[in-house]
C-alpha cells in the first residue's frame, strides 16, 4: 500500500512540483485528499514501483492525477470548479476544470485495475463525469438524467469500475455539455496493457494532446458559451502558441503522440520531418498490417488518434493543425481582405489625425506580428511567437517535436533552439538575377496588371515570355 511519504517522494521527482501531491492513505480516510496543480507547466512523469512496468505519459502543459490503493482498488478524487488558467504567456482565462487546471490532470492506469474515482462538484451548478470510450457497467458512464441522478453543487459522487481495455480516453461532463465544454472541463485518460500486447509497441516517449477551443473576446477572459463555430483561440490542452511546450524527443526515441477532440471541428494533425502510423483510435490499438505513413492525420469530433513515429532527424520541426486559422490567435475574423487595395490616400488623412495609424493586411498578414498597434489586455497577438530567426507567424494550435542527439531518456525540458549544422540551411542568393525575377511584380505594385494578366493568359504558350 501507498504511504503519504511515497507520494511526497513522488512529487519530489516531478518536474515541476504537484502543489500538496500528497493522497491521503489511511484507510479510515472515506476518500483521498484532492491533489491540486497550480502551473501550467508540463510535469515530468513520475515513476514509481507501480508504474513500474509500463511507460508513464507526459500531458503537454498537463498532469497525471496521483491516486492511493485502498484494498484492491485505485482511487482517485476529481474536484469539478472554476480555474483560472493560463493560455499563453500574458493571457488568462476564466474557465471550469478540474483540481485547479483545464483540462483537468489526465488519469493514467493499467488493464484490469479497479478504479473510484470520487467526484466533488464545486462548481454552481450540477455536473457528471462520462468516461468516453471506456467499456463499464451502464450506471457508470456519467450521462446526467440517463445513466444517474447529476451531481448538485456540494456533492460528491463516486464512480467504479474496472479498466477493461488498454487505449486512450477522455473523460468530460455529460451534463450541461455545451457550457460545461465551452469552459474546459475535460480530461485525458490512458490505459496502459496489462501485458505485452501485440499491437502496441513500447515507446520511449507518449505524449498526450486534448484539443479544446474557446471564444473570448480580446480583452476579455471569460469564453462566449453559447458560440457554436466561431472559436477564436484553438488550444492543446488549454494552451495556444507561444504557450504550447515543445514535444521533447532523444534522437531514435520511438514517440508515440496521443490526441483527442473535444472541440466543434475536425483537425487535420501535421507533423514536419518524420512519418507517422496511426497505430490506435478510439476503439484501441489498430492492426500493423492496416497501418500507413502519414504526415498528416485528420481527426474527427469527440475521436482519439494515437500516432507513432522514430524520432530520426535532429531539428526543431513545427507541429501544428493543418487549417490555418487554427494555428493562429483571436483577431483573425471579421477583417477584410485588405491586400492589395490601395489607400495611400485615406492613410495619409488618417495619419494627420493619428500619427502612428497603419493598415491592417495592405501586404498580407504578416506584418501583424510586428504590428506596434496596441493590443487590447489580456490578449495575444494574432500572429506571433519569436524563433531564432524572426517572428513564427503562429498562434493556436501551433508546437514544435525537437529531436536532439543529446538529450537524457528521462528530459522533457526544452533544449532551446536547433543548431543547423554547415550546408543544413536555406541561404541567400547574392549572385545576378535575370531581367524578369528582379522585380517582384511590374512597378512593385501589389496586384498583377489586368493587361500582364491578359497576355500571361493569352500568350503563355510562347516560350519568348520568359526570355526577358
Ligand atoms: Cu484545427
């Protein structure tokens, strides 16, 4: 059995501290004490005896619930409440979740261990906890009205069950859903196999990724609950680039990468650098022979993905949703196209009044992030997050996987940025250029001529066009 000073020691490895990481062991306590996370730091894996064999995961800017045994079973104690979250570096939000952090600390067990896990509502009105994809008796699965009576403010509520399959889970309210969910309360769940099981392989490193969206206003921290599609901030586990932490990998680590959607939409998953095989999906572990590389997974509402890979190239390679306004911030809509029109003059007038006015996008967008135009508070950049070379131009669902040789098994901390080795780097050409590619477009104007446009589409098929 678990004793206090064994959790104390566990906290004690992490790596960043688990803010009273103590359970409560004695058995005349009726339920653990609940374990509380105040940084939006990603913890280290803990290893202890009991997680002895198996590979503990790592949750990106998230945790793993310590639990105590009591008799045959795990017990856990999940507390339902409003947080305060940090999604990026100087921008919070008032949200719901769970032992102080959204999403709230990711459940971790093995095949075939019993699990309680006790429910503490704190939040102002009632909740309940589904186990989305578990295989458990039908009174446990958390559907307020269906499966059980919902859980009032004040109450606590207690949940058992065996962990029947290994996989990846979530967990998230089934009561009041789309307020519940619209404020962050979810959570990530792993079941690791009992034993060597021939579709899963042993990773040296298994992140786990939530997708979740939120509609704030800029300026404002709390998110709109009644927005159905048009979220502004796209999050890994209630964080947006520049807040996403790196996925950290040792050159030749086999990584496996966990992600669930809980958002309104699908996310088309894209990993630079390596290839991936889906090697599990809600249902659990997929067959090897039905397995294909891929640089790009899409992943559908309320779905998990497990994706694997060898860590074989060294870099900083960017990770990210493939549909664009999901890699960046809040700010991105309801601005018109501004590119290419021209308003020297209203710009000129306005500046008279204004002197530091600039138009939004007249180039495209990426003068954005170099924007000296004030932000409102507690709000981040559309565009941002500064890498060795310049501005990313990224936000939202934006991370990167940094391969390096030399790392230890056992570091998730960020190595800071990749040294290119010589002839390993795109570089400027300072050479002579032909006639033709010296200007950008005829008279540096920002939209080709309607007469270029006629003849370039009239005339392509003479090869005298490109002689200059
Ligand atoms: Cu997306």
């Amino acid at each position: 059995m678990k004793t206090r000073r064994d959790f104390i020691k566990m906290s004690a490895v992490a790596g960043t501290a688990i803010a009273g990481a103590t359970v409560a062991t004695s058995s005349l306590a009726r339920l653990p004490d609940p374990v509380t996370q105040t940084s939006p730091d990603t913890a280290s894996p803990i290893k202890t005896d009991e997680n002895s064999n198996y590979n503990p995961v790592v949750t990106l800017n998230g945790w793993t619930l310590p639990f105590r045994m009591n008799g045959e079973y795990k017990e856990f104690h999940l507390v339902a409440e409003p947080v305060v979250r940090e999604l990026g570096p100087g921008m919070t939000a008032n949200l719901w979740g769970y032992n102080g952090q959204s999403p709230g600390p990711t459940i971790e067990v093995v095949e075939g261990d019993k699990i309680r896990i006790f429910l503490t509502n704190k939040l102002p009105e009632h909740t309940s906890i589904h186990w989305h994809g578990q295989r458990l008796p039908n009174g446990m699965d958390g559907v307020a009205g269906l499966n059980q009576v919902a859980v009032h403010p004040g109450k606590t509520f207690v949940y058992e069950f065996e962990a029947k399959r290994p996989g990846t889970f979530m967990y998230h309210p089934h009561a009041d859903e789309m307020t519940q969910m619209a404020m962050g309360m979810m959570g990530f769940w792993v079941t690791h196999p009992k034993n060597e099981h021939p579709w899963i392989s042993a990773v040296d490193r298994d992140y786990c990724i939530l997708l979740n969206a939120f509609d704030i206003v800029p300026g404002s921290e709390t998110p709109n609950i009644m927005t159905m599609l048009d979220f502004n901030l796209w999050a890994w586990n209630s964080r947006i680039f520049p807040g996403i932490a790196p996925l950290v990998a040792r050159k030749n680590d086999r990584v496996r990468v966990r992600v669930g959607n809980l958002t309104m939409t699908n996310h088309p998953i894209h990993v630079h650098g390596i290839e991936f095989e889906v090697t599990g999906t809600d249902g659990g572990p997929t067959r090897p022979e039905s397995r294909w590389k891929e640089v790009t997974t899409d992943i559908a509402v309320g779905q998990m993905r497990q994706i694997e890979f060898l860590a074989d190239e060294e870099g900083d390679w960017a990770m990210h949703c493939h549909k664009s306004h999901h890699s960046m911030n809040a700010m991105g809509h309801d601005v018109p196209t501004m590119i290419g029109v021209d308003h020297r003059g209203i710009t000129e007038k306005i500046r008279k009044l204004v002197p530091d006015y600039m138009v939004m996008g007249e180039r495209g967008m990426a003068d954005m992030t170099e924007m000296t135009m004030p932000l409102p508070d507690n709000t981040l950049p559309m565009m941002t997050g500064d890498g060795p070379y310049g501005s990313v131009e990224m936000g939202g669902m934006f991370s990167m996987l940094k391969v390096r040789a030399d790392l230890a098994p056992d570091d998730y901390s960020d190595p800071g940025w990749y040294k290119h080795p010589e002839g390993h780097q795109a570089y400027e050409y300072n050479g002579e250029l032909p006639e033709l590619s010296k200007q950008l477009t005829p008279g540096n104007s920002l939209m080709a001529p309607k007469s270029q446009l006629a003849s370039a589409h009239f005339k392509a098929v003479k090869p005298t066009l490109h002689k200059g």
